[in-house]
C-alpha cells in the first residue's frame, strides 16, 4: 500500500508548508496529491494530517512516515546517483559530511591527491544535515562524517585524524596581547566571535567559559574564517580557532594565538564512518586522510 511517491508527497508538504506550494515542487496537481494521500489513508484506515484553517499538522502516524521519507528517500536517491554513475562507467561519489568548520583547508590537501587517485570517483562535502551529522550517516546520506565530537553510537567506527589545540586570537595590540594564556574572567569584556553553531557544541563555551560561570559581553557568528580575522585584525572582537588554522594567519594579519587556561584545551578530529561493507575509496580516503595530518604535523597539531 505504502509506496515511494507517498514518501515524496509527505516530504515535500513538511519542506513547502501546504498542499498547494508541494504540487508546485512535485509537478502535480493539488487534486492529484489529495486523492493519493486519501486513497492511502482509506487503506491504512488511519489520519496522516489534519487541517486547521490553513495550518496543516501532521497526525502521529503521519510524523512516523515522515521521518520514515527523511531516512529512506535520500539512500534511494543515493542509490539512482550510484546506478547512474555505474552506468556511465564511474565509481561513484565520496559524500562527506563537515561538523568541523575550519577543517576545509585541510579536507582541501586529502581531496587533491584522493582525486588524483580516483579519477572516476566524485567528492561531495555537505555541512547542513537534516538530523545532524551523526543521523545523516545513519541514514546514508554521507559516506564520511568529520567531527571534533565523536558520538559513540552501535553501528559507527571512528578514526581519530589527528590532534589539535583549540586557541583564543586577537589583535597583537589588544590588551589581551600581553599574555600567553588566559582566563575565562579576562574575556568578559570582549566580543567572541565563532561559527554558526549552538554554543552547546562550542568548545570555548563548554570547557572554557561555563565552568567559569562567564559570558563574553557579546557573541557574534561569522561563516567564514577570512572574514572573522579580518574582525579580529581589525580589533573588533577574539575568535576561536584550531592553534594550527590560527598559525596559518598569524603573521598576515598580526595576531596573538592565546591558549585558553594554562593547559589549553586539546582536541582531536575524527572520520566517523558506518560499521559495514565499505567502497575501496572510502578506505584510501581514511588512509590518506591519516597520512596528509602525519606529513603536515606542524600544521595540525
């Protein structure tokens, strides 16, 4: 009873927020949808929504089937992509999911000679993930998860890349400049610039500043990492940063790399990957990976 289009027709109410705006996307008919999703609901002898005005909500067996299309749809898509690639004579495509966001000049140097290798494999990079990067990998809509905070889940292997020191950056001629490490309680005045992620997952809150019982005097996000220590070269606020990433601008921009408390906080970067048969080219992924962090010591630790 339960069919693919079925799956199609719940996701694309939930992304477009009506009926109406989901044919648009699917190319049908608003009357086409009703009758299918009807005819379906007769068979199952159970509500899959309900309308109130013009609100749409989704009855509990409809939230089911929905997370149900947001797990299976994108392996059967995965699955076609792959189909399509075979048939075209390639291997297929790398997807590899970033919970690390200054990790890209690094991914950078593994994906140069990857590519090299494999000239009939593509390399995919996603960042923004329905359930997270963890669910995405469950749910195979990534082949590789690079994370600093590995989820230990039944089902995921982990491979630990490398180690790194999370770091605090600022002007050379900040007062902040004067010392080589600092305390959550000497930062409060500051402006703490970081990437667009919930503060739960930000280090610099979780282990530096909420033991501490402190607070920046603001918090501001910036994507990128060019312009986030233009900010802080220009004297607008500190940032965040892996010490290695720091390093590379250091003398460009005239910053002062501070560890945060006398010990500093060390991390490390793993390849979170699914327990089960792998692709070859996963595997030389890995290696390589491994191998690019071991050439570039200096770099990355």
């Amino acid at each position: 009873m339960l069919e693919r289009h079925h799956l199609h027709i719940l996701r694309a109410i939930k992304e477009q927020g009506s009926i109406t705006a989901a044919a648009e996307r699917l190319y049908l008919t608003q009357s086409a949808i009703s009758h299918a999703m009807k005819k379906l609901e007769s068979q199952l002898g159970i509500r899959l929504w309900q309308k109130s005005g013009r609100q749409l909500h989704f009855t509990q067996a409809g939230e089911y089937l929905l997370t149900l299309s947001e797990r299976m749809l994108p392996q059967f898509e995965h699955a076609e992509q792959q189909l399509k690639q075979f048939a075209q004579g390639q291997r297929g495509t790398l997807r590899i999911g970033m919970e690390c966001h200054p990790c890209y000049q690094w991914l950078l140097k593994v994906v140069e000679p990857f590519l090299h290798q494999w000239p009939d494999v593509d390399v995919d990079v996603k960042q923004k993930f329905q359930f997270g990067g963890l669910g995405a990998l469950f749910g195979h809509e990534i082949d590789v998860l690079v994370t600093p905070d590995p989820l230990l889940k039944p089902g995921i292997e982990y491979v630990s890349v490398f180690d790194y020191e999370l770091v605090l950056v600022t002007h050379h001629q900040s007062a902040l400049a004067a010392f080589d490490y600092v305390e959550p309680n000497q930062v409060t005045q500051d402006v703490l610039i970081t990437y667009p992620v919930d503060q739960s997952r930000l280090d610099v809150f979780t282990q530096f500043l909420a033991p501490a019982h402190c607070a920046p005097r603001k918090h501001k996000t910036i994507e990128t990492t060019d312009i986030m220590l233009q900010m802080v070269a220009a004297g607008r606020g500190i940032a965040a940063l892996p010490k290695w990433l720091a390093q590379e601008y250091q003398q460009r921009l005239n910053l002062h790399i501070l560890r945060m408390g006398e010990q500093g906080i060390h991390k490390a970067i793993h390849l979170g990957i699914r327990e089960e048969k792998r692709d070859d080219y996963i595997d030389d992924f890995i290696i390589k990976a491994r191998d690019i962090s071991l050439d570039h010591g200096n770099q990355v630790s």
